[in-house]
C-alpha cells in the first residue's frame, strides 16, 4: 500500500510538472504570436500612411510632395520593453523628414515609463525588472530593460507625480475636513494632507518634507495648499495627529475658522507610554469609555478625573492626559452620527497613506536626500489615492456641514465689522 501511494504521489507530481512545462510553453508562443502580430500590424499601418504622403509605389505623378527614402533603425515600447524595428521613411521634396502620426504615437516613452513605476512600486528592483516581463520572442531585439534605463525611467516618472501633486488645483474642492499626519523615513519626516468634502469624497492634497515634524513645516504645507486655492473664509474640521506643532500651525493658517481634532487614538498611544505596563490595561479601558461617552463635557471630566489619579504617582501621564483634552473631544460638540463621529475622532482615515509610505520605505536601503523620498512618496500615495473610498459615515456630513456654518455665522456676527453695521 505504501509503495502504491508513493507512486501515485509520484505520477501526480509528474503530471503537474508537466501541466506547468506545457502551460509556460502555451504562454511563451502566446506572447511571441503577440509581439510578432503585434509588430506586423505596426509596420502595414506606418506603410499605409506613407503611401498616403508618398502616393502608390511605382507611379509616376509630377504633383507628389514627399517620396519613400527606404526605412531607418527604431524602436517602440512592446511588453514593458523598448523592441527594436525598421520604420518606413519619407522624405519631402526639399529633403526634410516626413512625420508618420501614427509613430509619433507609438514611439512616445510614457508607457515605459509607467511600466517600470508600477513594477517598482510593487517591489520590482531595477536589477530583477527584465525579468519581471515576458521574455521576448526569438530574433527579436530590446533593450531599455537593464538597471540603469529603469532607474532613469523611474526618477523622470516620479518627478511627474511628485510634480502633478504639488501643483494640484484646490479651487474647486469643497472641503469640510483636513486630515494631516506625517511619518518619519530615515532622518526626514514627510507631512501628509487629505481632505474631505462635504459629500464624503477623499483627496490627496499634499505632502512636504523636513527633518522634524514643527509647526514652520507644517505651516508652509498648509500655506501652499491655500495658494493652489484652499478656502480661508469658510470654517474647517482639522484633524491632527498628536504632534503638539500641527495645531500650532493650523491656527497660524486658518485662524479662528478653524475646528481643531486631535486624533484620539494618538493620545491614548502616548498616556499609555508613560505608563508602567501593570497600569496600562485599567487605563486604556477608563480612556476608552471617556472616548465613548455622548456627552462631551462627561467626557472632559473623566479623563480630568484620570488625570487626577496619575498626577503623583505618574506625573508625566497625567500631563499628558491634560494635554490637548479639549481638542480630543472636538468632534463631539458637533451633533454628528456615531460613525461619521468615529471617523473624524481619528486619523485612521490617512492611516492608509502612511501605512503605504511606510511600506514603501522598508525596500529602500538607503535615500539619497530629501528629493528621493519625495519622489517615492507622491508616486506612491497617489497609486493610493486611486483606491480611494468616501470616509466612513459620509451619510452624517450634512450635519457636520451644519455646525461648520453655524461656527462660521457666530464668528460673523462677533467680528467688528458686524457690529459696525448694526450700528
């Protein structure tokens, strides 16, 4: 019985060996049907419009503008490869070149380039890329596959994306929420921003970079999103992490039309920290029924309560506690549903983000300054961003819109200008 198993188990291995052997062949000649086709198609449409310029072959016609001038070595972007070819060639009558249309098309790099992005994106190393494609067919020259014509690609793409994010137009967005958190590569840290309009709908707005997270960085983050058009004369739920310079800086940009959140789940992070591990399980439970009380004056006055408790034994918790308490609980003076609540409690939201960043870092072994991390990050945060989902509850935005326009008309009516006018 042993011996029949094993040579069962031994025929199926076999047959699967052979099933893969067949099946690597099938999709060899697939692809090599492909390129081939592919390329036979390239050179009937390039001779097509040649004789267009040119007029029939072997006819005679005095009115001819341009002739055929025989065909030149080239290349276009196939399968992530650049695949050598002869392109037909035309000339006019005073001897200048003739452009085909169609291979001004077909020989532009941005697929190429695209290509390489997304294969490093995916953890793809310049040194493993050729081998990340099909191989190409037999008599068929490439090149542009090797490290170097990659990491080119790659630099010149980022640069794009780095490009088309900080340059965004922000004039037609309806923001009701900012979002900003930042995550430290190397010795630089990277400040993020998403916003949330008021239908529920996320946008990656920014990033920028330093060597800490202060408020000057973070303030010329915000002040260049207000040139490329963020609204200042309309208030906005900010939703910060628990950096003590975020606030500091939204404040300095946005005034008294500003909401400040502090994310909850930063604070409870670092009150836990200053803590000894036997006390940590009893005080992230007190924290979290705080957090999860309706009533935020109730709030408030549990965790001064906590705070109480920690202050001689644990001082530095209870400082911490105290630390932006208000802040923390922001979002439950607005009236909104349970879920949009949580949401905004929070820069879970972002967390995406940063979580990609971060990723994306653990497979470069060593930055070369501040620009490369840059170019990195806003290829990879708008790869996320395409994956983006309304933030959770954007049922209940109306009601956090409502409270954002009753703020803005008890700011109107206090301000000089107001009562000035009254008078």
């Amino acid at each position: 019985m042993r011996k029949n198993a094993a040579t069962g188990a031994g025929e199926q291995t076999a047959r699967e060996q052979t099933q893969l052997s067949l099946r690597d062949r099938v999709r060899g000649a697939l692809y090599e049907t492909v390129v081939t086709c592919g390329l036979a198609v390239v050179l009937e449409l390039l001779e097509e419009e040649r004789t267009v310029r040119c007029g029939p072959r072997y006819r005679h016609d005095a009115k001819r503008e341009a002739y055929r001038a025989g065909h030149v070595e080239s290349s276009l972007v196939l399968g992530g490869r650049q695949v050598k070819m002869k392109r037909p060639r035309a000339r006019t009558r005073r001897g200048e070149e003739v452009e085909l249309p169609s291979w001004e098309l077909w020989a532009r790099q941005d697929p190429l380039t695209e290509r390489a992005m997304e294969q490093m994106l995916v953890g793809v190393s310049t040194r493993r890329y050729a081998r990340s494609l099909e191989p190409a067919p037999e008599g068929v020259e490439s090149r542009g596959t090797g490290k170097s014509a990659v990491s080119r690609r790659f630099v010149l793409g980022t640069e794009k994306k780095l490009k088309e994010l900080t340059e965004r137009d922000l004039s037609g967005l309806r923001l009701a929420v900012l979002m900003i958190d930042g995550v430290y590569i190397g010795e630089h840290v990277i400040i993020l921003t998403i916003g949330v309009e008021e239908d529920g709908k996320k946008h990656l707005l920014g990033l920028c970079e330093g060597a800490t997270e202060n408020a000057t960085i973070c303030k010329r983050l915000l002040e260049s999103l207000v040139e490329r058009g963020l609204r200042t004369d309309r208030s906005l739920l900010v939703v910060v992490d628990g950096s003590k310079a975020l606030p500091k800086a939204v404040r300095a940009v946005f005034g008294e039309r500003v909401l400040i959140q502090r994310c909850q789940q930063h604070k409870k992070r670092n009150v836990l920290d200053a803590l000894p591990k036997s006390k940590r399980e009893s005080v992230k439970r007190t924290i979290n029924e705080a957090y999860a009380t309706d009533d935020q004056q109730r709030a408030k006055r549990m965790l001064e309560n906590l705070a109480r408790r920690l202050e001689d034994e644990h001082p530095s918790a209870a400082a911490s506690v105290r630390e932006g308490i208000e802040e923390t609980l922001t979002v439950k003076g607005l009236r909104l549903t349970d879920a949009l609540e949580k949401a905004l409690s929070t820069t879970n939201a972002i967390e995406n983000l940063v979580g990609q960043v971060r990723d994306l870092s653990g497979r470069v072994k060593r930055w070369r300054g501040g620009r490369m991390i840059l170019r990195w990050c806003a290829a990879s945060v708008l790869e996320a961003e395409s994956h983006f989902r309304r933030v959770k509850g954007h049922a209940g935005m109306s009601a956090l819109v409502r409270a954002l326009r009753g703020h803005d008309i008890t700011l109107d009516s206090a301000s000089p200008e107001s009562a000035v006018t009254a008078a």
